[in-house]
C-alpha cells in the first residue's frame, strides 16, 4: 500500500501501457479515445490507467465534460529522476569493471594455447 | 501482473522499504539482519522484500548457507533512468514555465494598487 509520493509515482510506471500513454503525451495532449487507439484494450481499461497516472500527477485532465484532454504533468518524473541520480556511480562503476574484464578477455585471447572460451564461460555469471 | 524488466523494477522502487535497503547497500553489502536492523519489520517481511529486490536483479546474495550478503546491482537502475532521460525536457520546461511566470508576479508586484494575492490564486492551478 504505497502512500509517499514516490512510491506512488514508481508504482505508476510499473505497468508497460501507462508508460506509451505517457510516451503519446509527449507530443501533445489527447483524449482518451486517442490514447486507447494503439492498443488492444476498451475504454474503460485506459480510463483505469488514466486514473492511476491522474492519481500519481503524472497527467492533468481537462475539465471540458465531454472532450476532457489528457496532458503530461512531468513534475513527480523529476523527483524519480533525483533519486536514481544517487546510484549513478553505481552503474559507472560497474561499466568500469565489464570494461576491466573485457580487457582481459583480450589479452586472455593474444596468449596462444588458452581455451578463452571455457575461460569466458567460467566467469559468465560475474560478469553479468 | 508486470512482466518486462523495466515494470518489474519500477515495481521493486515502489516500497518505502526497498528503497531504504538500496540505499543502505550503497556503503557496502550487508546480511539480513543488518538490513533488518533500522526497521520495524521481521526478519521474514525483510526478506520478502530482498526476494523481491533480487527477482527485479537489484540485489545479488553470496551463496554463504549462514551469511548470505546481499550487495546492490544497479544496472536495473541505469534503464530505469534512461527510460525517465527521454521526459527530462518536459520538467524542464514546466520549471522554465514557473520562472516565467514568478517573473510575472514579481512585474505585478511593483505596480501600485494591484491585488497580487488574487491574482496568484487565480493562476495557481497552472503553476503548479
């Protein structure tokens, strides 16, 4: 039962259609029927999402009754963003050490009578 | 039900808690019970949470029978953050949009015999 904002914006993006709905958006506000276009669902399945997506301040609607277009509202994706920022060197670091060990695998390789494949196979699962 | 990677990691980012043990795992890896440690939790509701950090590949845990540490895998959080690069254009350009329009209150500020607070409340749906 996720209640911070955060959370809340996280468990938004974890869903594949809610993410192209948002992706649509980036070329400008559209009504529920468009955005139902491209995917194989009724309206009041993307109506669900819009909901989660509304609820999460990832959209704002538009108070129209009838045409009541949808737009992206970009705000709490900053914040998601802000968090991830403090793991960057986390994955900088572990780039570092693929490229270390590819590294090696070459000069493994220039040496004549290794078997460099058993040797890659070995190391497979740490280097992933 | 979230099958594709980048669900399954947003997924995993949407508990206050999993947060706090990735962030706990940015110094250095540590056991269950150290994890468990600044929570009010059991030690089995932690580990539901790290099952589901290692499903999402956040996690890895050393094959230890008794001291299974648990380090932190970023690379789930290197998509995760390229997927939130593409929308960084539009929080930008909402921040460029409040500045513009802070700009104008400050104008409106200035100019005698105005009421500004009616006005900022008017447009604060917008500004927002």
């Amino acid at each position: 039962m996720p209640v911070d904002q955060l959370s809340t914006t996280f468990a938004a993006l974890a869903d594949p259609t809610r993410r192209a709905i948002l992706a649509r958006l980036t070329s400008g506000e559209a009504s529920v029927t468009e955005l139902a276009g491209p995917f194989e669902m009724s309206l009041p399945a993307v109506s669900k999402h819009l909901k989660v997506l509304e609820r999460a301040g990832l959209i704002a609607r538009g108070r129209e009754a009838q045409w009541r277009p949808c737009r992206l509202q970009a705000g709490p994706l900053k914040d998601a963003d802000e968090w991830l920022e403090r793991y960057r060197r986390f994955w900088e670091e572990s780039f570092d050490r693929l490229d270390e060990y590819l590294g090696e695998i070459q000069k493994q390789e220039k040496k004549p009578g290794r078997n460099t494949f058993q040797k890659k196979e070995d190391q497979n699962g740490r280097s992933k």
